[in-house]
C-alpha cells in the first residue's frame, strides 16, 4: 500500500515539474552557485565600499555582486528575466552604478534589489544568498 503511495506521489511530482518546465518566459534556469570571495584581493576593490559592485563568473550567465551597507551585500544572475530562453545578460550600468541593463531587450534593472525599473522584463533578477565574515573579510555567495 504505501509503495503503491509512493508511486502516486513520484508521478505527480514528475508531471508539475515538468509542467513547470515548459513556462521558460518565467524562470531563469537554477544553477548551482557556492563560491567565497576574499574581498582584500585587488579583483574586489570596487566592493570595498557600499555601493559597490562588480561581475563575476558563475551562475546561468554570470552574477552581479553588489554592496548595500558595510555589513549588506546582494547578489543577482545576469540572466534577464525576458525571453529567457535567448539568454541574455545584464550589465551594470558604470553611469548610475545603481542598475543593469540588458544587451537584448533593454530592460533596465535596480541591482539593489533586482527588480525592473523599465523594459520588457516582467519579474526580478534571480538572487543568490549571501554571507559576509567582516572579520576575515570573506563573502559567500550560494544558494
């Protein structure tokens, strides 16, 4: 009986996730991210002080790092959330340094929180956790 039960719920949970799947528009694909920075290296100079930020590798199409406050960093994918499927990237913005722009739709992202500002992009930026040692001056981005 309870294997029978276990059946049941494995097919229904295959069946919604790749229901899921087929809305591409939506999502931007989940890749696995877990990387520490030593922030006293040269490379992550600009995120010595809040309102910094700086591109770095990994994610779906790269992630944007950004620092709210002495303790507070965000990071975002790169992947634009419109037409997901084209993969797109955002870039920040060296102008305003408060925003993103993607190369293909033009949308325009704060990368404070990662929400649209204008453009095609109908949802936020996927964000990654972060975790920030002041002591050893290391920041973990992971999800």
């Amino acid at each position: 009986m309870l294997r029978h039960f276990t059946r049941i719920v494995f097919v229904l949970v295959l069946i919604a996730s790749s229901h899921s799947c087929r809305n591409q528009n939506s999502i931007v694909p989940l890749v696995f991210v877990d990387v520490t920075l030593f922030l006293d290296l040269p490379e992550f100079a600009p995120l010595a002080a809040p309102g910094g930020s700086i591109h770095i590798s990994g994610g779906s199409m790269g992630i944007i790092i950004y620092r709210r406050n002495m303790d507070e960093f965000v990071a975002f994918d790169r992947h634009c959330t419109y037409q997901v499927d084209e993969f797109c990237r955002i870039t920040i913005d060296e102008e305003t340094a408060i925003t993103a722009n993607c190369e293909c739709c033009s949308s325009v992202f704060s990368i404070y929180d990662g929400t649209p500002i204008s453009g095609e992009a109908p949802a936020v930026l996927a964000r990654y956790r972060t975790g920030y040692n002041g002591v050893t001056n290391q920041l973990r981005v992971f999800n």
